[in-house]
C-alpha cells in the first residue's frame, strides 16, 4: 500500500531538510572536518613523523565525522523513495523505528566505505601532498568507473526494493538488511564520485554540489542493460526544468 500524496510530500521534505541542513554544516565546515589540513613537515617528504603530523592536525574521528556529514548532505534525497516505500509497508507503530533502522544500515555502510577512502585519502596527501597528480589519476579511475557495466549494475540493483515482513523482529531485521543491501550498491555505483571531492587540494564544496546533481540524475534513471556507455544523465536537469515550468504556468494562471 502506497502511502497518500500528502504523506509522501511530509516524507519528502522531511528528508530534503535534513539533507540541506547537512549542507550548511558542511559549509560552515567546524573543526575543519572537510579537506586535509597541511603543515610544513607534512610537506617534506613521507615520513613516519609527517603522517603523525597529519593525523594530528586531521584527527580520524573528525574526518570521519565529516565523511558521516558528506554521506547525509548527498545521498539523503537519494532514499527518498526507499522510505515512502518503507513507510506504505509497515504499521503505523513499526514505521519510525523501521525507517531509523534503514538509515542505519544505509549509512553504516558508507562509513565502513569511508574508512577505506580516508585513510587512502590521508595516505595520498603524506606522499604528494597539494599535488593534482593524484586528482588527475582518481579522476580517470572515476570516469572508468562512472562508464563501466559494474556501476550499471550497481545502479540497477539499487532500485530493487525488498519485500518487508509484518511483524515481529523479522520486521525490523528484514529493513535493517535492506538499508544495508541499498547502501552496498550505492557504494558501488558511487565510490569513486564521492571520493573525489575528497582528494581535491582546493574547491571541495563546488566539486560535492556536482557529484551530486551527477548521483541524483542517475538515481532517477531508469535501469539500464549493463555495458560500456559513455552516456551523461540529463534526468534531474530535465526533472527540475519541467517542475518549474508547471510553477511557473500555475502562478500566472492565479495571477
């Protein structure tokens, strides 16, 4: 059973404003939880002292945290309709826990990813520290990526939903799984783009606005059959473009 119109527009904008709240602490960035902070003996050379440099002036946990904020900012509005889905599945009772346990598992996963790409991201910044070498092969690696029929399938996966149990704790285990089943293939399909705002030396806001305007157009695609495309996703651009014409057409015929 689908949940109403207007439940669906409370769950919408419930997720959009956690989402966009995520993004202003990312630009007000506290602690410098974003981008890797350099000194000059991280900048001689690789060395056991200049990775202790490093994480001592980029504690884990905060880059860690940040990573946490990163994965809420951008992929929040890509569960959109996991959740709707989720909230027409169980009971009434059941709905609030159900949703909090597939987040969880959702971005457990992306944390467990997150560990792996900051320590390379860290590792990275102690050998060519403020060099775009590294953002010049990451980005190659992303655009193989992005183009390949591993990410293809990746991304049809993420659009299946799992049938959920009613009742009992098979209820709740059967959405824990599917957050953490969801998140899996989100991982697949968007590693390498969520990791490459990371790498960058400079503009990591401007290049994470992108990354998601890019994983939000492809989510909205339709399943596609696997293999190597060279094909950009215009769906949200479009999406965004007749929505505003609608409002636009609305307001002049009020007015």
């Amino acid at each position: 059973m689908k949940p109403s119109r207007s439940k669906r527009l409370a769950i919408s904008l419930t997720i959009i404003g956690t989402s966009v709240f995520a993004w202003v602490l990312l630009l007000v960035n506290p602690g410098h939880i974003l981008g890797i902070v350099h000194c000059h003996i991280s900048d001689s050379g690789p060395s056991a002292a200049s990775f202790q440099m490093l994480l001592a002036m980029n504690p884990f946990s905060s880059q860690l945290a940040g990573w946490g904020l990163m994965v809420v900012a951008m992929m929040l509005p890509k569960l959109i309709l996991p959740i709707q889905d989720i909230y027409g599945q169980v009971f009434k009772h059941q709905r609030l826990i159900s949703v909090l346990l597939f987040v969880l598992g959702y971005i457990g996963v992306w944390i467990v990813a997150g560990v792996f790409i900051i320590t390379a991201t860290l590792v990275i910044n102690v050998i060519l520290p403020k060099s775009y070498i590294p953002i010049a092969v990451i980005g190659i690696i992303t655009l193989v990526w992005q183009f390949s029929p591993i990410k293809q399938r990746c991304l049809n996966r993420g659009h299946v939903h799992k049938r959920l149990s009613a009742f009992g704790w098979k209820a709740y285990a059967d959405v824990l799984v599917f957050g953490v089943v969801h998140g899996l293939w989100c991982v697949g399909s968007g590693w390498a783009l969520m990791w490459f705002p990371m790498i960058l030396p400079a503009g990591h806001n401007f290049a994470m606005v992108i990354v998601t305007f890019i994983m939000m157009s492809e989510h909205l695609e339709h399943p596609r059959f696997p293999g190597w495309h060279i094909y950009f996703s215009s769906k949200l651009a479009r999406t965004i473009f007749t929505r505003t014409q609608i409002i636009i057409k609305r307001t002049l015929q009020f007015n």
